[in-house]
C-alpha cells in the first residue's frame, strides 16, 4: 500500500513538472468567482444556459476518451462539471490530467445532463493549485479518529458533515453575542497572560516574560479582571476567550478551550439563572428552529424552566440519602466508603457532599437542570448563604449529563475573601496544585468597593456539543490538542 501511495505521488510531481514545461502556472492568482455550486444548483432556472465561473476542488472525475464529467466542491458543496476536447481544445489535456484534490477555476455554462444533474460545461480551465498528496479513500471510521484530528484539513475536506459543525459553531456564538449585546452587555478583553492565576481551581501552564524577567501564567478564567471592571463603573460585562487549564484530555476537556464570562452588577445568581435558560433556549429557537434536541439518543427540551435543586436535594431525590444530618467523622467515612470515594483525613463535609454528586448524581441530568447551594470548601469566590453559610449562592446548569453552566452570587466581601484565599492557600501548601492563589490586588479592588453581581461561566464547546448532538469536545474544535508523534 506503501508503495501504491508513493508511485501516486510521484506521478503527481510529474504533472507538476509537466505544467510547468508548458507554462502554466500549478498554483494561480486571485480568480473571480461569480457563483458557489450550491447557488447554481438551486438558481438552475434562472442560469440555464448562462455562463458562470466557479472554483474549488476536485473530488472525483471520470473521463471517457474525448469528454469526462468531474465533481468540484466548493464551500457551499460539490457540483458536475463536463469537458470535452470540442469545449476546451488544447486545454482538454489539463482537464484530462487532472488528479483527486487538484483545486481549479472553471468558466462555463449551465445546463441539465440526460440524468437531470445540473452541470457546467467548461469553456476554459485555469489551475490555482496542484494537489500533490491523494486524498484517503477511506477515511471514517474509528481507527481513523486520531488522524482526522491530527489533519482536520483533510478531515474538512472529504467529511462535509464535520464542515457543518463547524458552521453551526460560528452561528452559535454569534447568536451568543448578538443576545447579550441587545441586552446591555459590553464585550470587552482581557489578558491572556496573568502574575497570578486565579478564577478558579485549575492547574495553569506557565511561561516566561524575557523583558521582565518574570513567569506568567496563562488564564485558567476570565473572571478576576472582569470583576474589576465591576469595580470601575461597569454594569454589564461579558468577554468569550480561550482559557487554558493543565489538566488531564477527556472527551469534555481539552487543555485550551473557549468560555464565556459574564457579570452583571446589582443582580444574583436567580437574575443569572433566568438568563441561562433564556439565552440557551434563544440560540437553539434560533439555530435549529427548535429548542427540542436528541443528544446521545436522549430527547433534551431546552425551553424554560428548566428543574431548580440543591446538592443536598439533588443527593436525596436521586440516590435516597440525607446527608443534611451526616456531620460526624464517622458518618461521611461511612458515606465515602459506601461510594468508593477516597478521601483524606480530616473528612470536609463539602468536599464529601460535592464528591458524592459528582460520581453518582451527575450522570442522572439528562434533561436541563439547575443545581444550587454548592458546599463553600469548593466556591471560593461564591456569596455565603445568610441563613445557612456551609453553603454559597451557587448553580451550576447540567445538560446531557454534564456541566454547561457555572454562576455564583459574587462575594464582594474583601475580608471574607480574604479569609477564603488564606484557607486555599493551606490547601496549596498541603499540595493542592489546583486550589486558588492568594490574589493581593484583586483584594485591593474589593476593596475599594464592587457592587453585588451575578456572575456566570459557559463552556461554549460544551453548548456546541449538545446542540450539534456529538459526544466528544474534539469533534468540536478545529484544533484538538494532541500528543507529538514520533514521526513528527
């Protein structure tokens, strides 16, 4: 096979070599295109008989002496196109020669074969580049998976269906925008390198500035420098970058990807939940045409309300558990053995509430679903509740079984923040890699005074997964991370 590959490779430089002994150019100018195959396609009646002039790829071609029929693909999709020796002269040769991947223009006119395939007939041929790897002819399937991220051209290119996502992508963030822009929102940016890593518990990647002399860390959050905006005067902020995390690949984590980060002055995380549902509702009406998706095989109904439980709740209804009462030692080393949840000594009830919904409530969320009062070992930056401060004023939204949605009453308290960073940073100093840095100038900003906000975090590779129904966030990034090869 080897062999095969390479004898069609070196035949395709031959070709190359050949156009250039003739003169023409194997890789052209700027070409003016005055259709997309799509539009030829369903305009046929209006262009029967008219002249057009189209570019793209081939993608197939069969050629029988004088004439052959070829199909070139385009952004919009493939279309026929006829040439014949009588149509092209001396430029039939070029048609004729033409291999798999070749990517030309074409000038010609529309017309209808016996078969009724709307085709163009080619009346001059011009060569913008030659192709001089083949195309795989194979290329689904699962052996392939690795490839087809490792070289997400080719995977564009032969599999259209991966194309679309990436389309359905775009329009989803761009509804995205538009929703919050029509409601006050301002986009702004902020940096990508930070002194000290914070927003959330994450192991960051770090870097070095030569300048400066100094390491910086690449942002695991958006969320401290959009809350000192808060504290500048604004009202309504929202930023949607790329985060990076040095964590572990799963089929819902990739080790850079893209969030949104939203706040909102003098609201809570009840103001934040309404505009959860709302704007993901709004994108799917508006994308799809439907807020009723199947993902996975679960048919998933995105209209408002969405369910509204606590942890404890959520705990309680799905595995039949109180843990309201379990405080003692003894009960949550019960509990986590029952579980098989490891556990360091001394047992945090937060942690062991938390880990307890993680493995065993989490996968139960299928339909869209707000769970609330997060345990404070594990929200940082999250409002006590007043009436209960084990707990903060915290959701996070599930669909299809995982997280979409993280929000919190933000704490505007510096000193309770304060304590809050101090009890992170044991938690580092015990070897927590992950747990929150102590951030001196973000208390200083607190301290001059922020509003009380809502604030919220979306995985927006997440959202696109769940309304392009794929199961992995690979199939939703252009450009998974992946590990070097030996061969490269």
């Amino acid at each position: 096979m080897d062999q095969d590959i390479s004898d069609i490779i070196k035949a395709r430089f031959q070709k190359l070599d050949k156009l250039n002994d003739k003169g023409i150019n194997p890789y052209g100018q700027k070409y003016d295109r005055t259709h997309g195959a799509s539009e030829i396609i369903e305009d046929f009646e209006d262009l029967e008989n008219k002249n057009v002039s189209i570019a793209g790829r081939v993608m197939a071609k069969r050629v029988h002496g004088k004439a052959g029929f070829a199909h070139l693909q385009d952004m919009s999709g493939q279309i026929q196109i006829y040439g014949r020796v009588d149509d092209l002269g001396d430029q039939y040769q070029l048609f004729n020669d033409l291999d798999i991947g070749d990517i030309i223009g074409v000038n010609g006119d529309v017309f209808k074969t016996r078969k009724g395939e709307v085709t163009v007939a080619c009346k001059e041929i011009t060569m913008l580049c030659k192709s001089l790897k083949p195309l795989p002819e194979k290329w689904h399937g699962l052996k392939d998976v690795e490839l087809r991220y490792r070289h997400r051209y080719v995977d564009l290119i032969v599999n259209p269906e991966v194309k679309d996502v990436f389309i359905m992508r775009s329009k989803i963030i761009s509804t995205m925008r538009e929703y919050l822009n029509d409601r006050g929102f301002l986009e702004v940016e902020t940096p990508t390198m930070h002194s000290i890593p914070g927003g959330a518990n994450a192991k960051p990647f770090i870097t070095h500035h030569n300048a400066l002399d100094i390491d910086l860390y690449l942002r695991i959050a958006l969320e401290l420098h959009l809350k000192r905006l808060l504290v500048g005067g604004f009202d309504k902020v929202y930023e949607i970058g790329r985060i990076f995390r040095n964590e572990g690949i799963s089929t819902k984590h990739n080790p850079e990807f893209t969030m949104l980060e939203l706040y909102q002055a003098y609201a809570d995380y009840e103001v934040i939940m309404e505009l959860v549902e709302d704007m993901v509702s709004h994108i799917a009406e508006k994308v799809l045409g439907t807020t009723k998706i199947s993902y996975q095989g679960s048919e998933i109904d995105l209209s408002p309300p969405w369910q509204r439980l606590t942890m404890l709740d959520a705990i309680e209804k799905y595995l039949g558990i109180d843990l309201k009462a379990a405080e003692s030692p003894g009960d949550l080393k019960e509990i986590a053995e029952k579980f098989g949840i490891e556990t360091d000594e001394p047992i945090s009830r937060g942690k062991l509430i938390n880990d307890v919904f993680e493995n065993e409530v989490e996968a139960r969320l299928i339909q869209p679903t707000f769970i609330t009062d997060y345990p404070i070992e594990i929200s940082p930056l999250a409002k006590r509740k007043e009436n209960d401060p084990d707990f903060t004023y915290r959701f996070e939204a599930f669909v299809g079984a995982f997280e979409l949605a993280n929000a919190f009453s933000e704490l505007n308290d510096p000193q309770d923040q304060r304590g809050r960073f101090e009890q992170q940073a044991k938690l580092r100093e015990a070897g927590d890699e992950e747990a929150h840095a102590m951030d001196e100038d973000f208390l200083l900003a607190l301290e001059y005074g922020m509003p009380p906000a809502g604030g919220l975090g979306i995985g927006i590779d997440r959202l696109i997964m769940i309304l392009t129904d794929n199961a992995s966030i690979r199939d939703v990034i252009l450009f998974p991370t992946m590990r070097q090869r030996d061969d490269q």
